[in-house]
C-alpha cells in the first residue's frame, strides 16, 4: 500500500470506517471478476461497466491527482468505461481509483 493511501486511511473517523466496512460480499467478487476481465459467479458485469455513485463520506486529503479526477466525474450516471474515457486514465488505473474511494468509504460499492 502506498504512503500516500495509508495516511488517508489514518485521517478516516470510526464512522468511516463503518460506513466503509459494509459494503455487500458480493462487491468482492465482482472487484476481482472486473480486474480479471470476467464475470463473478453470480452473473454481475465487470466493474467497468458499473455506475459509481458518491456516499456521504468525504473524501479525505491528500488523494493523488488521477483518484480525484475519477471522483470528480462521478455523477451516477456514468460508469467506469465513461469515466475513463471523459478522463483520458486507463481503464486499470480508473477501476483501481474506484476501488480506493470505496475503500475510503467516499464512494458506495456497486451492488
């Protein structure tokens, strides 16, 4: 884990973490399947076509420029593939900023 995403951890409240920490078992798998490039074994698409949306966390700072670029287009209609085509980020880099912000609990995991 980076410096950087590790002190954004340390700034996160209890209520953070919480909010972060419930995120559906499914998001899991649906993260590995979308890195991989398949579908999980329920059936759920790869991340990049899922629409994030932002959670009442805000995010904390000190997050490099490429996470907030991702979160800025953020704007529950667009999905990853949009995202990282409007951000001109690789599609990876756009999945694994996504996966950052929901860790942080700043975006709601896709279900």
């Amino acid at each position: 884990m980076s410096t950087q995403v590790e002190a954004s951890y340390e700034l996160l409240t209890s209520d953070d973490v919480a909010v972060a920490s419930q995120r559906p078992p499914v998001f899991d798998l649906a993260a590995l399947a979308s890195v991989a490039g398949m579908r999980d074994s329920r059936g759920c698409v790869p991340l990049d076509f899922c629409v994030p949306r932002k959670s009442e966390v805000a995010a904390p700072p000190g997050l490099d420029l490429s996470t907030l670029l991702v979160l800025a287009h953020v704007d529950g209609s667009a999905s990853l593939r949009d995202i990282a085509e409007r951000t001109r980020l690789a599609l990876p880099r756009t999945i694994e900023a996504y996966l950052e912000l929901v860790a942080l609990g700043v975006l709601d995991p896709v279900e």
